[in-house]
C-alpha cells in the first residue's frame, strides 16, 4: 500500500491498471483491466461506478466479475455444478466440502440487469415467461436459466422451501414447470420455543425449538445425499466439520475486515467493495480457496490505510447503517457521494456471517446456522440484531433500501424503523432502489441529504 486511497471512475482505473503493471503487478489468473469487462462482458454499468485504487479491489472486482467464466471453466474440466438456491450460505458450505463439486447462486442473476444496465433484456424475458415486475429483480434468474448465456446449467438444482417468500416460492416452481429439476429441502419458519420446549441455541444471539433443528438437520441429510450422489463420495462427518471449519476461516476473514472497516474512525474501504466482499460470504463466489486470498488483500489494505491514518471517506462522513442489498450498486457510491459512511450492515444474510459451531455434530451445527438465517424468522429478530449492531457502531442513521417488488416481508422496513425509533432515537428512512437507478438519483439524493443534515443537526445539540 503505498498509494493514498482515492475513488476512480473506469477511466481513471485504466490508467492506475497501467501504473501497477509498469510497478510490477502480479495477478491472479482471472486479472486484467476492468475495462475488459465492459468490452466483452457488456458491464455497461462499471462505467458509472467509483472504484477504489487498491491492488487488492481490483482483484475483488475480477474476482467477482469472472465468475461465469470460472463455473463454464470448472464444467468443462469435469467438476460438477451444483445451483444452489434461496437459502444464502448453507448448501454452498455442503457442496464445497466434497471433491469437484462448486456451488453457486443462480439467485445472483438479479445482479445482471444492473451491471448490463438492462442490455441483457433478462428482466423484459422474465415479463414475456410470466413474471412481471411484481415480482423481485431475482426474476432475472428465469430467463437466465433458460438462455444458458451468463451461468452454465447446474448438474443438481437444489431449493430451500417452506420459510421462503413468495416471490422465489413461484419463480423457482415457474423454473420446475419449464422443465429444471429441483431438490426441495424444507426449512421451518422460525418460531420462539413454547414454555418447556426443549431449546437450541442458534448463531446470532437467537434460539429455536429443538424440533425445528431436528427438522432441519434431517431435510439437510437428505440434500447431503444427493450431493455426495454427484460427488461420487460421502459426505461424512470428517469431510463436512472440514468444510464448515473453512467455511469458517472466510467468515473469520470477513468479522475482521467489517470490523476494522465499520469501526475505524473514517473509512479505510469504500462501502461499494465492502458490499462486494460481505456477498463473497454466501458462496465463495465460486472458489472457496481464492475468497480467502482476496479478503486477506482487502483486510491487509484496510488495517495499512488505518495504520497509516488514510482514508477512503472522511471522519466527518455520517456514520450509517445499511439495511438490505440494493439492486443498483451505484446506490454504494451515491451514500458516500453526499456525506455518509457505512459503520454496519445487514445485506439479508447475517447467519452466513456468524461462525458455524464447530462443537457439534457438523450437520446439526448446519441446521442451526440455517435457522439463524434473518429472513426465516419475524422481522423482530432480525430489528433486534439491528438495533444492537447500530448501538456498538454508533450508528448516526439507518436506511432500510427496499427491493422493488420484494414480498418477503411487506412491513420490513416500517418495522425495523420503528425499533431504530424507539430504542435508539436517530432518525431511520426506507428509500426503493431499482436495478437502474438513474432516473431515480436526484430523488434518492435529496432524501439521503435530508438525513445527512438531520444528522449533522444532532451533532451539534
Ligand atoms: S422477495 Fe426478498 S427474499 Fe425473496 S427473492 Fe426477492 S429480495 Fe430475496
């Protein structure tokens, strides 16, 4: 890191991009340029975005951009393909455990329209397959599916069922229907323990009824079958507490760069590549081994800007909790364009963040982690944990950013604003964000100014 930190629009990455390769740059196999991902991947929307000017987000950004490219490699060099689905960060922890298995979200398909800024038409062939705009931008995956142009089709489907949302409830039925089988684990919405119920404890400061991790651990059971059916090979005990010790060390690896990030006095990492590196935590974007390598660069960066007392984003900045992934990663950008810094988040999958146990039989420690999962359970749990996480980052706002269409939960955002209300007394706002914003910037704007200012206001009492 001998570089102040600095945002660069695309332009300014081709040129930085020749810099270190004139100062010796070594990349990993999938590096290059960023540029290239909008020449031949039409990723129409890095030309709007600000990138940090490490070494270590270029290969974040590389990492994530080629991750297509990885899966059509991993198929052609005989590993199987296994498209995991809806319960972000459970299955992939399975799949990766066996030999040439890899695990990906074709969930992550609601990405493509933002970074093709609609070029992909996914979303108008979603329409014209029955599935409109009331339903979620993960209705991208549909046609996605169907066109076999962006991720190769999957050797095993499989879907978490049950505590699920409407939206991807009918989207992956709609995807059964046209012909992609499906293997339905079912997992239980979660429920407080009645008086005498024997109880288990679960990751995130939660608890469920004994029965419902039962339940849990033996639909796991079953999908562990099938994985080790593709795998040629059991997934035993040993090979799975392995996994879930690895899984482990990315979720280590993530604790501390959110920790050192959210709670540095200014920002040492923008929020855009925090947003990135939090997704890495679901399924390792396709290689488990590598995720690890990009966050030690990222953390390595964050902990020598710290050291170093440089900053991504000043100590002014508005410290802000963040409340769901928005569909338009210029959104990340925007926060910080008008005075706000991230110090907390929660992108939907905080059970994916939290340690799996490793002191218990490996598939119960997976069902409970499971059962932690934010979006299985009341909005309250997941209010709750908010609430905590604004406190130990003294949180100034929250913004709950809702996803167009989104039914998982019609009053998420009114509920949890209430809780930051009541408990915590700063001011909470819920803003919708599309997976092309533009039309929307001057808007979204001047309400994140709005909150900005109210902030500073209280500053000053
Ligand atoms: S409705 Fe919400 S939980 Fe369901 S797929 Fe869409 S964003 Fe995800």
């Amino acid at each position: 890191m001998n570089v102040a930190p600095r945002k660069l629009d695309l332009s300014g990455w081709d040129d930085r991009y020749e810099e270190l390769q004139r100062n010796g740059l070594r990349e990993p196999a999938y590096g290059g340029p960023l540029r290239r991902h909008v020449v031949r991947g039409k990723d129409y929307r890095l030309e709007q975005l600000q990138f940090d000017n490490s070494p270590a987000a270029l290969r974040l950004w590389n990492f994530l951009l080629t991750e297509n490219e990885r899966l059509h490699r991993a198929r052609a060099g005989g590993e199987k393909i296994v498209g995991t689905m809806k319960d972000l960060g459970t299955v992939p922890v399975m799949a990766y455990s066996l030999p040439g298995l890899r695990a990906f979200y074709p969930d992550g398909a609601w990405w493509t329209p933002c970074l093709m800024e609609c070029s992909d038409r996914l979303l108008q062939q979603a329409e014209a397959m029955g599935v409109d705009a009331s339903f979620c931008p993960v209705r991208a995956m549909l046609p996605a599916f169907e066109n076999g142009e962006h991720f190769p089709k999957p050797d095993l489907l499989v879907c978490s069922t049950g505590a699920v949302c409407d939206d991807f409830s009918a989207i992956a039925q709609r995807l059964e229907h046209l012909g992609h089988a499906i293997l339905w684990w079912e997992i239980p919405r979660r429920r407080p323990p009645a008086a005498a119920e024997p109880v288990c404890d679960l990751p995130g400061n939660l608890a469920a009824p004994k029965i419902q991790v039962d339940c849990v651990q033996s639909e796991l059971q079953r999908v562990g079958e099938a994985l080790g059916g593709l795998a040629g090979e059991t997934l035993d005990d040993d090979l799975l507490a392995n996994g879930i010790r690895i899984a482990n060390q990315v979720r280590r690896r993530l604790g501390a760069l959110r920790k050192s990030v959210y709670a540095a006095p200014a920002a040492p990492l923008p929020a855009l590549e925090m947003l990135v590196a939090e997704m890495l935590a679901i399924h390792f974007c396709s290689d488990r081994a590598e995720t690890i390598v990009v966050l030690d660069a990222l953390l390595a960066e964050a902990q020598a800007r710290i050291r170093l007392g440089r900053f991504s984003v000043n100590a002014q900045a508005v410290r802000t909790y963040w409340v769901n992934p928005v569909a338009d990663l210029r959104a990340m950008n925007l926060l910080e364009e008008l005075g706000g810094r991230i110090c907390g988040s929660d992108f939907m999958f905080s059970h994916a963040l939290d340690l799996i146990p490793e002191n218990l039989p490996p598939l119960e420690a997976l069902a409970r982690s499971a059962l932690a999962d934010p979006m299985a359970g009341p909005t309250a749990d997941r209010g709750a944990r908010i609430v905590r996480e604004c406190q130990a980052s003294r949180a100034e706002v929250v913004v709950v950013s809702r996803i167009p269409g989104a039914s998982h939960c019609a009053r998420e955002g009114e509920i949890i604003r209430a809780m930051v209300r009541l408990r915590l007394g700063i001011p909470a706002i819920e803003l919708e964000i599309p997976p092309v914003c533009d039309a929307l910037l001057p808007a979204l704007g001047s309400r994140l100014q709005a909150l900005f200012e109210t902030a500073r206001a209280r500053r000053t009492k």
